[in-house]
C-alpha cells in the first residue's frame, strides 16, 4: 500500500480519537478488518494552536481491484457533542477543505465509509503554529540540596503539553504530559533545562526553559573577629565566605553570627542550585566571671564633716576602686557611692555593689537655758549633733521665762507670750460705728473701741451706711429710680427697668435714632420709643408713610419714588409729535414740556421728517424708514446733446420730478452731436 494503514485496530469513538499533528501527514484506512472487527469510523483530534486559516487536505488512495477511488464522508466538530461546523463528501484522489475564522483549541475530524467503501487515505492539517507556549522555572518551588527539584510552569499554545527534562543537553527521564505545572524531582549535579511541546503541534513547535545548574558550592571557613576564648558577657562574631544562603549550626541563616556561650559551631553554605558545603568546626570558651565582691566599712558609713572611715574587700588577683585606687583597702573622707572591680586569673572580672558614705554637716545649735525647746538666737555653737543644752530652734524671745515661747497661749498680761511680735492679741475687743439717722447702720468713718460688748449711746455694731443723715439710704434698702445709690452697693437705680426714648422732633410718631435718652420713669416730653424716623424735621416722611413721586425717601425704606411708575420721555424739539431717541427723561409725573413718548423721529429739527410724513421727490428720507425717496416713480432720461428731440443712450439719468435740463425721454438717436441725423430725419444721397 502506498499509504500504510494506522498502527491499531477501529477507532471510531471520539474519546479514542487519533491525534492528527500539525502540518504531518498521518494515514489511515476505512473498512479494513483488525481481529474480527470492521474498522467503519475514524476519528482524529486537531490540537488548532495557530491563528487564521487551517486547510485539511485528503489523498485518497487508489483502488487496487478496480482503479477506482474509494469514497469518504467527512464532518468536522468543535465539539462533538454539538452539529458539525463542516461537513460533505471526498471523493476524488486529493481533496482540500479550507477553515477559516478559528478560535486555539481542539477539533474533531470524523471519518466514515461512503456507501461501503474501503481503502487507505493520508490527512494533513495545515496552519501555521503559535509556537510561544512558555516554559519558566518556579523558583519558590526549588528545594536546596544537590538532589534537587524543580518546577516548571508551562502556558502560551494549547494545554496539555509533553515536556521533556535535559541534563548536560541529553534527554533525563520520561516527558510528563501536564495541563501547565512539570514537576521533576532527585535531580543530581548537572546543568538542566526543559522542553515543552503543546498538544498537536508538530515537532518543530515547541519552547525550552532557561538552564537551572546543580554544583557543589567549594568548602567555606569561619573567621572570627576576635579571640574565639573570653569572658562571660563578651561574645564573637563568626563570619563565613561569602554564599547565597546560610545555615548555622545554632540554626541561624545569615553570614555572620554573634556567640556569647560556649559551645562548637559549623555553617553548611548553598548555591543558587540548593547545593550545599560544610566549614569545619569552630569552638568558643567562655570563662566563668569572678563573684561580685562585697565591700565591707570600718564602722558607720555615715561620717561627720572632717572625719573618715576605712572600706575594704576579700583578695582577689587585682583591684580597681571607682576613686582609682588598686589596693585591697581605701580609706574615704567626703561622702560618695564606692565601689571595687576585681579581676581573677583568667582575666575575667566583676564589679561591687555600690556603698553609699553619707558626711553630715556641721550644723549651729542654739542654748536653751530656760528648757522650753525654743534656742537663743544669740547664744549658738557648731556640731553634727546637738550638744547638751542646746537645740535647733532659734524661735525664742525670752530665753529666761520657760512660759514664753512660740505657740504659748496669748495672757492679757502686756507681754508677747507667743513670740509673734504683737502682745495681748486674742484679746477681745469690740468695735462700734455712729448712728447719726439711727436707721441701725453706723458710718464707717466714725468708730470706737472697747472691750465692753454694749454699744456706747448713738453707736451700733454694723457699717456701711453711705449717707447717714437720710434713714431711707443704708445698705440692703430698696433701690429706686431716683438717681440715687439707695442700698449702698455702689450702683445707682441698679435692677430697676430702664427703657431708651428717641426724639421725635416733627411729631409724626417716629424718633430719631442719633437722638435718645434712657430713664426708667417713663418717656420724656417730645420722645418716643420707636428709632426709625429717617427724617425727624418733616412729618411727612416716617416708615409709615406713602412713597410720592418727589424724589424723596418718603417711607424710610432707603430708596427715593420707590413702587411709582416711571415713563421714558424722548425730547420734541421740532414739535411734530415724535421724539429724539438719543435725549430722553425718565419720570413717574408725567412728560417735561417739550417731550414725548415717541423716539422714532430720524431729524428732529425739521417737523416735515418724521414716521408719519408723506414721502416727496427731494432725495431726503422724509418718512424715517431708512430709505430715501421710496415708493415714487423714477424714470430715465437720455442727452440730448443736438437738440433734435432724440437722446444718447449711453448718457442718461433717473429722476423721479421730471427730465433735467437738455434731456429727453426718446435714447435712439445715433448721432447726438448733429440735429439732422436721427430716426426721424430724412434719408439724403449723401454717403452718410
């Protein structure tokens, strides 16, 4: 056969359909019988990747028993569930069925026997691919390690694809056929890409991924930045060569680790791959510091200013004192916070708690001869603490008298006996004020004192009166409107309602604003409470009045003739009853002398020009239209040059009253320049 049958018995169900690759031609057969079974239907799937048109051709090849061509039903699905998009018969030896307009996807091709036919055919789908189906490396995907893996996302073309793995440019592995995710795993040292193929394109169709190399980073070292043996509380950093991704052997992940404790320490480094390397051990001591020590004083720790005390502490290998000093004992003078730092054999060191030294002052105490805890300010000494006889106080003013002291109960006795300064105070007194109007309120000015509770005659106990010689004025008496301070406060007719008046001049019942008194005994003579007289020397002009047309503010209201009616008047000055539309007056009396309400005179300096005129022949515009000499008839007139009664026709006027002068209504003359040339003359033998 020319045309091999395909590798497998009938498939005649679209699930089973025959992958029909781009632009590769793929045989098949109808009626052919494989194990028992009539091979009548074909299907193939088309993976259309590509844009624009698609031809399918079919070469059918020839009968071998009678030369003839065996013929093919064809129909063309999108989906095989639904009508066919194309559909008919093959029947000659090649046949093309061009698709256009095709959206990316699959398409199924259904092949059966026309009217018990049978033979070999070739199909060929032809388009051009879309080849930019995407191969791209997930790199969050990436595990470390040289037995790597890596992910691949494939889109672009048409789902699914074969992808195939490439280590060291050789194929590695099986192709995975995947809808967009290839995944390969355990992946030794090697350089590695991917290539994918979209469904049904052709060999040549397909897409590779960037390379992705697997190498074992070289071994790193640790370098510390100092000496890896210290002291508790002192730490060292460790720092390794420089690679992409780190891992401590504490579980810490970036270049440079600080240690504080004992203990070994390594670092496994990777490369971009994931794979990995290994430092070799690292060990740090940390020595154990000393115990704090403990200082211990002389004797009290509190000193008295000018004396000392010694403070020491347990041996150690050195010391160092927060004064500077590095013996074992100091001995201190002045008040302060002290402390050792000690340092053992390995160098290591600690630091004491702080001892405070307190230095009291010398302070001045005063003698207390009569015992009654108050000093003589005169009479002192110097010490940190008070000698016998002597206290703190220096309050005393009589250091002979035990009953004499601050705080001592004040005795009518003419002495000081608190110490305040002031004698015999708490005694006491009473003071009295004159009566004079004996409304029970003394004057303030006129005063006595005694230490008899009884009032002398004419005084009493209370103050304030501001008038004693009127008993109706003293303090908390009825306020009132007089003008007076009745109650003593300092206010006059305070509480008592004053109402504010206004002018009212012109008598109209309006006052003016600019013009007011406020009393509380009612309005005075000629004023009203009302403010808003605009004009309080004319009673015909108040807010109540009615606005005349006297250009005048009659109502107070802020607008002169308001509410009236004016009319626009144009001037008459030639008295024919229109008017000059360019001088004018507007008012609401009626028209000025000499004004009109017409403005349609065009002259109004002649009375004959104006709307109402009869139009004449004068060349003027005599009825204010616009036009001049309107409506009349106009004839033309021709020169009439030889007088003979017949004019020139090339020298003529229109007139409207009549021919001018040496004109003519006749234009037929041929000759104007002599009077026995013209249509009316005699025709003489003269060769004119």
């Amino acid at each position: 056969m020319v045309y091999p049958a395909e590798p497998s018995g009938n498939n005649n169900f679209a699930n089973l359909a025959t992958l029909l690759p781009a632009n590769t031609p793929s045989t098949g057969h109808i009626n052919f019988y494989y194990n028992l079974q009539n091979d009548g239907v074909d299907w193939w799937v088309i993976g259309y990747d590509g844009a624009g048109a698609m031809t399918i051709d079919c070469n059918i090849e020839q009968n071998h028993f009678n030369t003839a061509y065996p013929g093919i039903i064809y129909k063309l699905y999108a989906d095989t569930a639904a009508s066919p998009i194309a559909s008919g018969n093959w029947l000659a030896q090649n046949n093309t069925l061009p698709l256009t307009g095709l959206a990316v996807g699959k398409y199924y091709l259904k092949i059966e026997d026309y009217f018990g036919s049978f033979g070999a055919y070739q199909l060929t789908a032809t388009y051009t691919e879309n080849c930019a189906n995407v191969v791209t490396i997930n790199s969050s995907n990436q595990l470390p390690g040289c037995l790597g893996t890596i992910e691949y996302g494939i889109s672009g073309g048409l789902s699914p694809y074969t992808v195939q793995l490439y280590q060291n440019s050789l194929p590695y592995g099986a192709a995975q056929v995947v809808t967009s995710t290839a995944t390969f795993s355990n992946l030794p040292t090697g350089t590695y890409y991917a290539r994918s193929y979209s469904f049904g394109a052709s060999g040549t169709c397909n897409n590779v991924s960037s390379n992705t190399v697997f190498a074992t980073p070289p071994v790193p070292t640790v370098t510390p930045n100092g000496p890896t043996s210290f002291c508790q509380g002192g730490s060292v950093q460790l720092t390794s060569d420089a690679a992409v991704s780190y891992l401590w052997s504490n579980g810490e992940t970036t270049q440079s680790i600080v240690v504080n404790s004992n203990g070994t320490f390594s670092v496994t480094v990777y490369n971009a791959a994931g794979c990995e390397n290994y430092s070799a051990n690292t060990v740090v001591t940390v020595f154990s510091n000393p115990a704090a020590p403990v200082i211990t004083p002389a004797g009290p720790i509190t000193i008295c200013q000018g004396g000392s005390i010694n403070l020491s502490t347990a041996t150690a290998n050195s010391y160092a004192w927060s004064t500077g000093s590095t013996s074992q004992s100091i001995s201190v003078s002045s008040a302060g916070t002290f402390t050792v730092t000690i340092t053992d054999a390995n160098n290591c060191s600690a630091t004491s708690a702080g001892v405070v030294v307190n230095e009291d002052p010398l302070l001045t105490w005063y003698a207390d001869v009569d015992g009654d805890g108050f000093g003589d300010a005169s009479n002192t000494t110097q010490d940190c603490d008070a000698p016998a006889g002597y206290v703190a106080d220096n309050t005393d003013c009589n250091d002979a008298n035990i009953f004499v002291y601050p705080g001592a109960a004040e005795q009518c006795n003419n002495i000081d006996d608190n110490c305040d300064g002031t004698i015999d105070e708490g005694c006491t007194v009473f003071t009295f004020y004159f009566d004079n109007d004996n409304d029970g309120y003394g004057d303030p000015a006129i005063s006595t004192t005694q230490t008899n509770p009884t009032p002398p005659t004419g005084y009493v106990g209370p103050s304030g009166d501001c008038n004693d010689n009127n008993n109706t004025i003293y303090p908390g008496a009825p306020e009132l409107c007089n003008s007076i301070d009745d109650n003593c406060n300092g206010n006059i007719d305070e509480g008592v309602t004053n109402i504010t008046y206004y002018a009212d001049v012109d008598g109209d019942g309006y006052g003016d604003a600019s013009v007011s008194q406020s009393t509380c005994n009612g309005a005075p003579s000629g004023y009203v409470t009302d403010a808003t007289d605009c004009n309080d020397n004319n009673s015909a002009i108040n807010p109540g009045a009615t606005e005349v047309c006297n250009n005048i503010d009659d109502n107070c209201n802020g607008l002169t003739d308001d509410g009236l009616t004016f009319t626009t008047y144009y001037a008459d000055a030639d008295g024919d009853g229109y008017g000059d539309a360019s001088i004018s007056q507007s008012t609401c009396n009626g028209a000025p002398s000499g004004y009109v309400t017409d403005a349609t005179d065009c002259n109004d300096n002649n009375s004959a020009i104006n709307p109402g005129a009869t139009e004449v022949c004068n060349n003027i515009d005599d009825n204010c239209n616009g036009l001049t000499d309107d409506g009349l008839t106009f004839t033309t007139y021709y020169a009439d040059s030889d007088g003979d009664g017949y004019g020139d026709a090339s020298i003529s006027q229109s007139t409207c009253n009549g021919a001018p002068s040496g004109y003519v209504a006749n234009a037929t003359d041929c000759n104007d320049n002599n009077n026995t040339i013209n249509p009316g003359a005699l025709e003489i033998c003269n060769g004119g």
